[in-house]
C-alpha cells in the first residue's frame, strides 16, 4: 500500500508472497478493509452504532478510505504522487477521528465513575498534550529530503499520530488497571484491537519515517496490513461475539468482629 | 535511526503492557471468588501516629539533624507500607463493590456504587500520598499531609460495612482495625 516505488502494479505473480502486489499484499489490503464496513453494517443493522458512534464513523471511514486509496493504487494511469497527496489528507482526517474515538473510550471508562470521571478528562487532557509536544520533537528530527514533501511529510505523521494513540491507549490500559475499572466488554475490545494497532504502527512508521529498511520497505507495509486485520477481527469478535457472563457469587465478605468494629466506629463518629 | 530505535522499544513495550493488562484482566474475572481473602487489615492507629506532625515535630526537637533524618525515613518506610496495604484494599473493595453493583436490591446495588466511589477514591488519594511520601523521603526535613487519606479510609470502612450488611446481614465485615 503505502510504497513510494509504485511502478509494479495489478496482481504480481512473483516467488514471494512478501512481495508489494502480491496476492497476500492485496489479500491484507482488501480483506480487513471490506471486513470493516462489514462490521459497520452489522452495528447498524443491529442499532448498535449508536452506542459506538465514533467506532462507527471510523469503520465506515477506513473503508471508504480503502475504497478511494486502493484504485489509486492499483491504476496505473494515476501518478503515484496523487496517492501520496490523498493519503496525507486521508491521514489527517483519520488522526482527528480517531482522537475523538479514544477521546470517547476515555469518557466511557472513566465516565461512570464519579469519582474518576474528572480524573479521566484531566488524564487525556495533559498526557494528549504532553504526547503531542513528544510527537512533535520527535517528527521534527525526522529527515524531509524528497522531492515531493508529502511522502515523508505523510510517513512523520503516521508516526506522530502513532505517538500519540498509543501513548494515550497504554494510558488507558495501564489507569484502568491501577483502578481495577469494569471495561464495558465493546469498548475493552475496541480499545484492545486500537492498542495492538497502534503499537506495531508506531514501530513501523518510526522506522519508515527515519529513513531505515529503506530497500524492505514491502515488509514494514505487510507489517502493517497484517496487524490492521489482526485489529479487524478483534473488534469482529469483541463487538458481535457477546460476553460470557461468568455467574458472580454473592461477594462473601471477610469474617470479622462487626460488633467491635461497629463499636469503634461510632466512637469515632462521637469524636 | 537512534529516534526510530528508541520509538520501536517504546512501541514494543507498550503492546506488551497492553497485552499484558488484557490477559490479567481475563485471568482477574475468572479469580474473584476469593476477593475476601486478599484484604488485609490496617492499624489506622498506628497509620495516624506515624503520620501525626505532632510526633513528628517532636522527633525533630528532641534529635540531632542526621539522626531525625534516619528516624523519619524509617517512619516514612512504614508510612508507605500502610498506604500501600489501604490502597490495595481500595482495589480489592473496587472489585467487591463491582460484582455487586449487579445486585436485584435496589439498597445494595446504592451501597455497592458507594463503596466503589470511596474506594477508587482512596485509590486516588493513595497514588498521590505514595508519591508525596516518597517525595518527603527524598527530603525528610520537608511536611507531610497524610490526614485526608486516614480520612478516607475511615469513610470507605463505613461504605464496606454497610455493603456487608445488606448483602449479607449475618457476617461480620472489617477491614480496618482500630
């Protein structure tokens, strides 16, 4: 997908299936992508888009996104700076929505507490920040030395998007489990499937964006189509599998001398 | 490369922590039958001494500099211990509350939410009073204001009680003594 050398197109039938435009290449591109409006059908079909409306907005624009990247791709009458010049602004559409998304999970786990809530705005707040400043130091190091700015100008963004998603999802992840918070079992898979995600990209886009396995960059793009679809099918199973709700017995509270406690207490209170 | 290098450790840690806290999460529900058992009871007496300004104002007069230095730290050493031990009760009392917050009875699904709130309260307050005594550590001439999470814990006691009771009238609950 995201190849700067472009000129091979259509199907290849090479000897390796690591190949760009090979059937496994394509197969990673298509099939997550169509897997994803799928998904975004199924949600609306079943009126659950409206729980996860963001979720939603981002399935539906990963595959029209597919939709409009992939021609492009694959045509090779378009010049492969046009790609480059929708995936930069396809790019930051998709940086916006997914903020918002996090932003939203964020709300919902930390949003039925009361006692957290306030907590949990304060948290994406100043670690958003704080991620960004990071991204942007770290983006401003990378090389921009090509003729058409976009290309490392799109590879910088990815990895500052990357930066920032994956920081504030391990934030996530990590505050929830200090607190010990119920994941709503939806939103745990659309945070786990985002996380995974995001981390393997970061990996991937840092290393594109500062110049290295310039000559396996094929690999680094399979890397990424393939993580995608792992994500794809998290979110299939954690969004339309339902949750086995393991029967809770009666929390059996520890044995104890209520009566001194009780006694205490209210000595307490009297002070 | 040095950036890209530091970034994909970065990553790499991060999915493992994700990870991690995904599989710990699924190991956690299959576990929560023997909640009980993990709380474990505070001196909230000895909790207030160590934490009294008072003992520790006297300390201070009473000791040469280097000498207070050391005492303090020992007393912060324990001081951490115990707000280690509430908070960890805290997390217990978090998942105890959560389990019961399903409950048909209207009183104890309001007593459960109650005694969640407190909790991740007292958690809060713990991860705050645990950087501020490591803090004072650092510097042990400097103050210290442990009182709210005392404060604290005494409220969630009452909430962990009043649980207990609804749920289950004849067992005795502590989880402080006093």
């Amino acid at each position: 997908m995201f190849l700067e050398e472009r000129g091979c197109r259509g199907i290849v039938r090479g000897d390796s299936m690591f190949e760009a435009h090979s059937f496994l290449w394509h197969y990673l591109w298509v099939a997550p992508n169509l897997l994803l409006g799928a998904l975004g059908g199924i949600l609306w079909r079943r009126g659950v888009h409206k729980e996860f409306r963001t979720f939603f907005v981002y399935a539906w624009f990963q595959a029209v996104q597919w939709a409009v990247l992939y021609p492009i791709d694959v045509i090779s009458s378009i010049p492969a700076a046009d790609f480059w010049r929708v995936y930069w602004l396809s790019s930051l559409l998709e940086s916006i929505i997914v903020f918002i998304l996090i932003s939203d999970i964020f709300a919902n786990v930390f949003g039925s507490y009361a006692a957290l809530a306030h907590l949990g705005k304060l948290l994406i707040r100043w670690a958003g920040a704080l991620l960004l400043i990071t991204a942007t130091a770290f983006g401003a190091r990378a090389p921009i030395d090509h003729p058409f700015w976009f290309i490392p100008a799109s590879h910088v963004l990815q990895e500052a998007m990357y930066v920032v998603v994956s920081g504030l999802i391990l934030l996530l992840f990590v505050s929830a489990a200090y607190f010990r918070l119920a994941w709503n079992h939806r939103v745990f898979g659309i945070a786990l499937g985002l996380g995974v995600s995001a981390c393997v990209h970061l990996a991937t886009w840092a290393v594109m964006a500062n110049g290295g396995l310039a000559e396996k960059r094929h690999l680094l793009d399979l890397v990424n189509l393939a993580t995608f679809h792992v994500a794809v099918l998290i979110w299939f199973y954690y969004l339309l599998v339902p949750e086995t709700v393991a029967r809770k017995p009666l929390v059996a509270l520890p044995e104890n001398n209520l009566a001194v406690w009780n006694r205490e207490l209210e000595r307490l209170l009297q002070q | 490369m040095t950036l890209a290098i530091i970034l994909v450790i970065a990553a790499v840690l991060s999915l493992v922590a994700i990870l991690g806290v995904a599989i710990t999460r699924s190991l956690q529900i299959s576990s929560d039958a023997s909640l009980a058992s993990q709380i474990r009871p505070v001196d909230v007496e000895a909790f207030r001494n160590l934490a009294d300004p008072v003992e520790d104002a006297y300390l201070r007069s009473r000791l040469p500099v280097a000498e207070f230095r050391k005492v303090r730290r020992a007393r912060l050493r324990a001081l951490a211990a115990y707000v280690r031990t509430a908070g960890k009760n805290a997390a217990v009392l978090v998942r105890m509350g959560q389990n019961a917050l399903a409950s048909n009875d209207a009183a104890t699904a309001e007593a459960a939410q109650q005694l969640v709130n407190q909790a991740l309260l007292l958690r809060r307050n713990a991860a705050h009073a645990l950087l501020r005594i490591y803090a004072a550590m650092a510097w042990p001439n400097s103050h210290l204001a442990a009182a709210p999470i005392l404060d604290r814990y005494n409220q969630l006691s009452g909430a962990a009680m009043l649980l207990g009771r609804l749920q289950n009238p004849a067992v005795p609950v502590r989880i402080a003594v006093w």
